[in-house]
C-alpha cells in the first residue's frame, strides 16, 4: 500500500530578527559579496547626495591582495550609472577593470607609489572615462580599519561648466560596481568592509560631511529538524536561517524531497539585506558624519538531508 506522510507546516524562523531587521535604507552605502575566487564591491547614493571627492574602502584584515598583476592585465569587469548634471539624465557606464602601473595617481588622490592600480575603464555615452582605484596598504591608525584600503578620487561636478578638472557631462556618481578575479584570497568567517566617503562642496572637498558606511560579509546557514508523530501519520518541520551567528528573519524556505519522499532538504536564498541599526551601532571614531548605512551580504544554503520513516 502506498505510504502518505502528512506534513506540518514548515517553520523555519531567525532568531534575533530585531538585530536583523534594520532600518530603511540610507542613501550612501557599501555592498560587498565573494566567493572563493571573486569579489564584488558596490558602492551607491542618492541623486540627491553631493559628488564624493574621496573613498577610501578598508579591507579587513585576514584578506590578502595579489598585487602581481601586470599592466593591461584584465582583472575584472565594472558597470555603474552616473547622473549628469548637463544632460539631466542618468547614464549608465560599463567596462573592463585592468592593472595599469603602481604609479597611475588620479587627481586629489596622494602622489605616491601604490601596491597596485586597477583602472576602472568605463565608457558613458560613448565617452572614455578612466577612474583609477589606488590599493594601498595601511599604517599607524588606520590599522584598526583593515589591512589595506581602496582610495578613489572623484572630479567635483558642483562647478560651472569649462571648469579645469571638472567632473565629465558634470556627471554625479550614483552607483559603481566592480568585480575582480583571482585577486583576493577570502578569510573564514565573517568580515566586516567600511568605507570612508568625503563629498564635494562648491568645488571642495567637505571634510565636515564625511561618512562611513560598512558591509558586513558572511555564509548563511539554513537548519532541519523533525519532529515525528508516528500515530498520527505526522511530521513537522522546524530549523533557522542563521548569518554570523545571528538569525535573519523573513526569508523563504523552499522544502526539496526525493522521488520516494523520504528525504527532505531545505533550501533559501537570502538577498543582501540592510542592518544598519546594529552595523553602525558601534561606528568608527571621528567621522563627523558617522556611521550611516550597513548591509549584510546574500548567501544561499542548503540543510542536511533528513530521512522519515514512519
């Protein structure tokens, strides 16, 4: 005779879903997500939001950097959208990232030998733009941030049109994205990314406004217990979704069975989601503007398989 398994509803919650929740997004932030041979960094604003003068993105420590690349060398790929101020149009920018020699300084950024260059060429409305991201190891104070940083100089847009140096069609940042390859090698574990951004103000860079934002980075996990009622033909499920030791709240659950359905597996998948109320709880000393946006990276888990019989 054909066995039918009754199912209880699935219960897969997060703890800690406050710690989780956040607050609604904040207009500068920092996304990071990896995977063992890649790295992905994010960064975006509001339209509303002033043109940054200068990022710098703080590696944490446990990363190493393969600096060895030589120069043409294609690293990656990048694609943003910028607004330009003299068209009154955002425009979208896309491109290869390519190792171009440690001595290539943007302006504004210090005029120093770095441990690598990667330049970031990006064609916008059929123009070449070339935004270079100085790598650079850190010392004294700025340790306590990570072992190295990413500086990015950005031309002011804020200035009249035919200004020498003047940011391109006046073009604002809105959000650029960039991913490199075999470049990184990723600790265990989580890890946690900030960025420093100081904006444009009449041409100047605003020290006043500085910010910081940050991207928390870590594997999730999805559990599956049973429960089983062997009288009334029952099983219920129950697990969590865990991140850092931390659970997340609302997510989905997809349950997977075999053909004989007798082994059952539990599957989600987790956008980047943000937690800003307990990732800038704690912010970085000195920044006037504070800690103003944290994100935690997307992962996807499976559980264990478990096996019913009843």
């Amino acid at each position: 005779m054909k066995t039918i398994i009754r199912l209880a509803v699935l219960a897969l919650a997060g703890t800690s879903a406050l710690a989780l929740a956040g607050n609604a997004l904040a207009t500068q932030k920092l996304s990071v997500r990896q995977t063992t041979t890649s790295l992905t960094i994010k960064v975006s604003q509001a339209q509303t939001d002033a043109q940054p003068a200068h990022i710098s993105i703080y590696v944490p420590s446990g990363y190493t950097i393969n600096a060895s690349a030589a120069p043409g060398t294609r690293l990656g790929s990048t694609s943003g959208t910028v607004f330009s101020r003299d068209a009154n149009i955002p425009l979208p920018l896309s491109g290869d990232v390519v190792a171009v020699p440690p001595t290539t300084n943007a302006p504004g950024c210090d005029p120093v030998p770095h441990i690598a260059v990667w330049n970031l060429a990006l064609s916008v409305a059929g123009q070449a733009i070339n935004l270079p991201v100085h790598v650079d190891q850190t010392s004294g104070a700025e340790t306590a941030l990570g072992a190295y940083k990413l500086v990015v100089c950005l031309a002011p847009d804020d200035v009249p049109a035919g200004t020498p140096g003047r940011s391109p069609n006046g073009a604002r940042l809105l959000d650029a994205t960039f991913t490199v390859d075999n470049v990184f090698t990723v600790p265990a574990g989580q890890s946690i990314w900030k960025a420093i951004t100081t904006p444009w103000a009449g041409g100047v860079p605003n020290a006043a406004g500085t910010v910081e934002t940050r991207a928390f980075v870590a594997n999730g996990t999805v559990t599956l217990a049973k429960a089983v009622n062997a009288k009334k033909r029952l099983v219920k499920f129950s697990g969590k979704v865990m991140q850092a030791g931390a659970g997340v709240a609302g997510t989905r659950v997809t349950m997977l069975l075999n053909g004989k359905a007798t082994k059952f597996t539990a599957r989600t998948v987790v956008a980047e989601r943000d937690i800003t109320s307990v990732g800038c709880a704690s912010p970085t000393p000195g920044i006037p503007g504070g800690c103003v946006s944290a994100t935690a990276s997307p992962f996807t888990a499976v559980s264990a398989r478990i096996r019913i019989r009843i």
